[in-house]
C-alpha cells in the first residue's frame, strides 16, 4: 500500500509568527482519517518567523525529533540541556516523566523545522536532550540519523526510545536509494526540497508518502532532492 498525501491537503496553522503544516492530526486539525501511521503520531512541517518560537510548554512520554531544513532553532528545558541545532543537524528529546522545554528561532531568517512525533515502547523515562550533526554527501543513500532499533545499538545514532528510525538522503537527479521495509512495519517519507518517484509514484517537496506491506521501497529522484524517511512499527 502506497498513499500519497499531497502537501496541499495537509492540516494548516497560521499566526503571526509561526506556519504550519500537519501530516497528522494536530492541535484544532483533527482528521480522524489521519491520526498517525502506525507508532508515529505526529509530523509537523514548521516554518517559524525570525525572533519568536514555541514559548515553554510540557511534554510526557513521548519520543520527540526535530530535524532542521533551513536556519536554526534554540533548545532550552528545565532539565538544563540548552543548545542549537542548524540546518542539516536533527536534535532528539526524550519526554519520558515530564519535561519543559521551549523552541525559539534566534536567527535574522526564518528557521524552517521538521518535527516527528513517535509513541515510545518505554514509559517513564528519564528526560533527555540530544542534537548531533550529520554530513550527509549527495548519492550516498539513505543515512540512519536517530533509532531505537534494537539492530542499530552499535551505530553512532542519536538514541530512540522507540523500535523506530529516522533516516536522510541527498539525491541528485536521477540518482536512486533503496530500502528493506521489514513485515509489521510501516514506513513515512517526505521530500524535504525537490520531486520523487516512490515505487513509481510520483510526490512532490513536502507531500507525505505512507507505506505499508511495501518489503522494497524504491526512491528515484525526479529532481535533486534531500528525503526523510521514519521506520516504525506498525500499530494495527
């Protein structure tokens, strides 16, 4: 199953400060249609005006990934973590029993964010913070940034409390990457800039593509384009 999610039929929120788009259902979007895709509950595709941000505000158990497609944000929370993440870098949080935190946009140009919401397989905790750079070179594939896959414990990404994973490709046009999606799983992927073919359908920059019993996934990239994939498992 392959549904493509074009980024004009995605939720909408507007102020003053802050743009949005939800693949989910999402603050005042409620699409009971689109309540998540299997773990994964939340994706957002934020554009937040220079100088403002999301003021602090609490999280619980829930394993939270921001990943920075243009500009910078700053992480502050009430555990003491304080840090930026800039664009091309992804910053994880862990909610566990509680944590405060705030997301604010320092820079003079508009910081444009990903972020990816996934339920945890561990309740409760500790809270934590994380942001890691990672080069990604053009052609290379698709690169694993962040995982709680229990296959994954020896690589060097940023640790999930979830059996999921977050991976990135560079594509120039024409170039492929390729990925085993494993039964009782369920893949998201988005073109964060430029055009694809999935399987041989076509998605655009920032339409939502939702796999499911999908065991190859195929990605050719019409125009060069910077893709995100997330790895869950499925909820059904």
């Amino acid at each position: 199953m392959i549904e493509i999610r074009p980024f004009s039929s995605l939720g909408a929120f507007n102020n003053s400060w802050l743009t949005a788009k939800h693949h989910f259902s999402f603050g005042q979007y409620h699409d009971p249609a689109r309540m998540g895709f299997g773990r994964l509950r939340v994706w957002n595709d934020d554009e937040i005006a220079p100088g403002t941000g999301f003021r602090a505000h609490p999280h619980r158990d829930m394993e939270i990934i921001t990943f920075v497609r243009h500009g910078a944000i700053t992480h502050q929370d009430d555990t003491g973590n304080e840090g930026r993440t800039q664009a091309g870098d992804v910053q994880v949080m862990h909610a566990g029993t509680g944590i405060t935190h705030a997301e604010f946009n320092q820079e003079a140009e508009p910081a444009r964010i990903f972020q990816i919401w996934i339920q945890p397989d561990r309740l409760g905790v500790t809270p934590g913070w994380e942001t890691r750079e990672f080069p990604r070179a053009w052609g290379e594939g698709l690169q694993l940034l962040a995982s709680g896959r229990p296959t994954d414990k020896a690589t060097d990404a940023l640790p999930l409390y979830a059996d999921a994973a977050l991976l990135a490709a560079k594509l120039a046009t024409g170039e492929r990457a390729s990925y085993a999606l494993a039964a009782g799983r369920t893949a998201y992927l988005v073109a964060a800039s430029g055009e694809i073919n999935v399987n041989g359908r076509k998605a655009a920059a920032r339409d939502g593509v939702a796999l499911r019993d999908e065991p190859h996934i195929d990605i050719e990239a019409l125009h060069a384009a910077e893709i995100l994939l997330v790895d869950v498992r499925d909820a059904t």
